[in-house]
C-alpha cells in the first residue's frame, strides 16, 4: 500500500475529505459511492464498483433487466435457454 503523506483531520461527525488529487488518480468524482471495510487494524476505502449478482466478479459487467451481470455469467445463462 503507497503512502500519500497527506493527512486529514476527522470533523465532529466522523468525516473526512479526500483530497483532490487521490479522488482524481482513483476517478473517484461528486456522487461516486466508496466502500469502506478494515483490514486487520487499517481502515480501507475504495471506488464501489458494483459485482455480477451470480459470480461476484466485478470486471465487464453488463446490465440486464436492471441486475449486473458479468459477461461470462451472461454467456452461461445463454447456452441453457
């Protein structure tokens, strides 16, 4: 994990601000969701990006019916119908 340098104080309503440069270099823009979950005693954030509701996998994700679906998943479904 690459350390930043930057520091930011927590407000009296637990929140804090990214700053500028991590939100830009992670594409993380006004509305954006972040997942936030601990890894052992570190706090982690990161971009959501939504998964397959079968499989889990997040990469080339498609929409279907208004579910993800992943690609792969998609072509599974396909040669059974």
């Amino acid at each position: 994990m690459k350390s930043t340098g930057m520091v930011r104080p927590i407000d009296e309503l637990g929140r804090i601000v990214l700053p500028k440069e991590i939100r830009k270099n992670l594409n993380i823009n006004p509305k954006d969701s972040v997942e936030i979950f601990t890894d052992g005693e570190r706090i982690v954030l990161q971009k959501y990006e939504p998964a397959c509701i079968f499989c889990q996998n997040a990469d080339k994700i498609v929409y279907f019916e208004g579910k993800r679906i992943c690609t792969e998943c998609l072509a599974k479904l396909k040669s059974i119908l």
